[in-house]
C-alpha cells in the first residue's frame, strides 16, 4: 500500500486563511448535523405521546420512544463502513456533503409526519425509518469530518483541526438542549403537545440544508487528490484490507473510542439526571450545570488539540486522561457535600472531558491514507455502540454497590487511557517532534 512522503505533506507550512476556512465550513456543518441528530432526546416524552396509542402504558411508551432515539445509534456501524468504503474509493468531500444532506432529509420529515392520531401505526415506522437514516447519516459524518479536516491542514495542525472539528461537534449538543428549552419557555405544555415539538426537527431540516450548501464550497482533500494522481487508492475492499493488515490499530482505535465513551455518555450526558437522582439537584439546576459543561467542553477540545500539536498526542492524551479522572471525582464527591458547587465543578468537568479532542488525531494518524476513512470509521462506529450502548447499563448496575459507581467507572477507563498514551510514546507515535509523514 502507498504512501505519501514527507515532501507532499509540507508539515511545515502555516495555517492558511483557506485552512481556517475549510475548519470553520466543517465545524458549522457538524455542530448543525450533530444538532439534527440529538435532539430527539430532548423531546423524546412528547414524540412518545403523539406516536403511540394513547391507551400504551406510560413506561412503555416511553421505552419505545427511546428505542426509536436507539435505532439512530445501531444504524450508525452500517452507514459509517458503507460511506467510508466510497470515500476511500470516490472521494472524502462526496461522503462529507453526502452525509450532512441524509441528516437533513429526514430531520425535516420528522417534523412534518403525520402522528399516530392521523396515520396509525405508519407514522411510527416512519419515524423509524428516519431514525435509521438519521444515525446512518452520523454514523458517515464524524469519521468523515475528523479524516476530511486532518489531511486539509499541515501535519503540525492536525491536533487543532479535530479538536475545533470536535467541539463542533459537541455544540451541537448544546445548541440542542438551548432550543428545546427555548421551546419550553416560550410555549405551554400543551402547545408544545400539539404544534411546538414540531419547530425544532424543521429549523434543524432548514439549517441542514443551509450546511449542504455550504460544504459545496469546500475542495477535496490534498491527500486524496494525491492518492488519485498517483494511481494509489486502494484497489480491493477498503475494510477488508484494514482488518487484514491493521488489526492492532483497530484494537487501539476502538479503546481510544471507549475513552471518549466514556467522558461524553458519563460525564456529559447522563450525569444531569444522576445528579438529581443522588443529590436531590432540581431539574433546572441540572439543566445549568448541564450546558456549563458542554459550553466548556467544546472549549477544551480547542484547548487539548492544540496541546496535542505542542507537545505530541501520547503527552496530551495521558495528561487528558489523568485530570479526567480527577475532575469526575471532583465533581461526583464535591456535589455530594457542596450542591451550590455544581456549576463551577461541572465546568471543570467538561474541559477536562475535551481530552476526547486528542483521541481522533491519535486515530487518523494510526491508519495509512488509502484506508484512513474507513480504518478510523469501523473503529469508531463499532466501539460507540458498543461501549456507548452498555457504559448506561454498567453504570447503573455499579450504582447498586457504590454511589460514586460513575466516577469509579470513568476512573477505569482514564487509566486505560493513560496506558495506551505510554504506549504511543514507546512506539514513537505520541511525539510531537515525530508526526507521521503519511497523510
């Protein structure tokens, strides 16, 4: 398998005005994607009212309505191997826009479909389908984004261009939760019932479409193009020829996910309502915190990559990874005994979870540029749903033995964390003074 020489990357080259571009077209595009997809969850109580018959019981109706927010994460590991395989054999930017565009679709379907009181059990199968699309759409845009910025800027940016692509990401978490409130505030909960749900999916659909266009603008990647030109794409299945002959990088890969797993499901997204369950948090106090610590996320993430392109990815992940560890501590022990220190705490939490920043620049660099996409999207897609599907499961099952079960499990899988950055700094792969000269 080719690759290409140091000559072609021009590590040393500044960050160019087109560079900063191309981060922010895609960093927008992901934060709108990612809002498309997450805000489901935020209305997920309502959906399950006006998509199921009335007479279901509430807790059955609230666990197929969860199961409909899931069918997004199990498509994700098919649409991801699907779209990286044509874009490693077609091209990083068709992939890129493609997959903006089947998020787009059906966000904007969803807020216009029939409920079950006019089309009956069509319209859940249709919100089905949707969802399936939707997390399909996901599951080709987060590798897709992470490849298609870091093969864009000189290898010395790499770090900065996943983090800021990264906490694009992650503000479309909090743009979501910011309308969905909005929502909330401004109309009653029966208008919200009727009509108001609605506005959100439709705003996302508009403003999908407006990424879409966006991404037009952008030119394919100079790696690719290189590929291209000197006849070197992979000729044979992209995935077949990752698992043949980069078994060990996808071992690495998926604990690297596990990691980010772990910050992102424990840390940001279900510590709101653990925080109510063992502290007696109000909702709204909850709410605060929660949007304190994704705003600081998507700080950190910047912040890591950065260090990550200073000092190397195996210094930046291991440091990362230790005040990971100690700020969920801090967090989980501090609301314990100071509630009124839940802010600030979970501040500090979320920056230190922008470690997550580091792990798709240790991916992207792992894997060759032939089969990049498809490495780090197999990778990634199929260790989300797993960990990603089982760390709420453990979690709570811990919970049973130990208050503090979330943090303890955070705690395990930061000193992973630590363990695979010693690993990159023995194989010479963590350094900053040794980037890899293939891109």
């Amino acid at each position: 398998m080719s690759s290409l020489p140091a000559s072609q990357d021009l590590p040393q080259r500044p960050l160019t005005r087109e560079d900063a571009r191309t981060l922010t077209l895609a960093a927008l595009g992901g934060a709108l994607e990612f809002y498309d997809f997450i805000i489901f969850v935020f209305f997920t109580k309502v959906i399950g009212e006006r998509f199921f018959p009335p007479d279901t019981p509430e807790w059955l109706r609230q666990l197929q309505a969860f199961g409909l927010f899931a069918a997004g994460y199990l498509a994700r590991p098919l649409g991801g191997i699907v779209m990286a395989h044509f874009g490693d054999r077609a091209g990083r930017k068709r992939m890129f826009t493609l997959s903006v565009f089947m998020m787009s679709v059906p966000t904007l379907l969803i807020g216009l479909l029939p409920t079950y009181e006019t089309a009956g059990y069509a319209a859940p199968l249709a919100l089905l389908l949707l969802r399936a699309v939707q997390g399909a759409a996901v599951g080709g845009e987060v590798p897709g984004a992470w490849v298609f910025v870091s093969e864009h800027v000189p290898t010395r940016r790499v770090g900065l261009a996943c983090g800021t692509l990264t906490a694009g990401l992650t503000f479309g978490i909090l743009l979501g939760s910011l309308v969905a409130t909005a929502v909330n505030s401004l109309l009653g909960p029966e208008q919200v019932n009727a009509y108001g749900w609605r506005a959100p999916f439709v705003i996302g659909g508009v403003f999908g479409f407006l990424a879409v266009f966006l991404r037009r603008w952008l030119a394919e990647t100079p790696v690719f193009e290189e590929l291209r030109r000197r006849k070197a794409l992979v000729r044979e299945l992209p995935l077949k020829a990752v698992l043949r002959g980069h078994g060990g990088t996808v071992v690495m890969s998926m604990l690297l996910t596990w990691v980010l797993t772990a910050g992102i499901v424990v840390v940001i997204l279900m510590t709101p309502t653990l925080m109510q369950t063992l502290h007696a948090i109000t909702a709204t106090q909850a709410l605060v915190a929660s949007s304190v610590a994704t705003l600081s996320l998507t700080f950190g993430c910047v912040a890591y990559g950065l260090l990550a392109d200073r000092v190397g990815v195996g210094p930046s992940l291991g440091l990362g990874c230790a005040l990971m560890l100690s700020a969920t501590y801090a967090l989980y022990l501090g609301a314990a005994s100071s509630p009124e220190a839940l802010v600030p705490l979970s501040a500090l939490a979320g920056f230190c979870v922008g470690v997550v920043g580091v792990v798709p620049t240790a991916i992207v660099r792992a894997f060759p540029a032939a089969v990049r996409f498809s490495g780090l999207s197999f990778s990634y897609n199929m260790a989300y749903a797993i960990f990603g599907g089982l760390t709420p499961l453990v979690v709570t099952l811990m919970m049973k033995a130990s208050p503090h079960a979330p943090a303890h499990y955070v705690a395990a899988v930061s000193v992973m964390g630590v363990g695979i950055a010693l690993h990159l700094l023995r194989a010479g792969r963590g350094s900053a003074l040794h980037p890899a000269t293939e891109r």
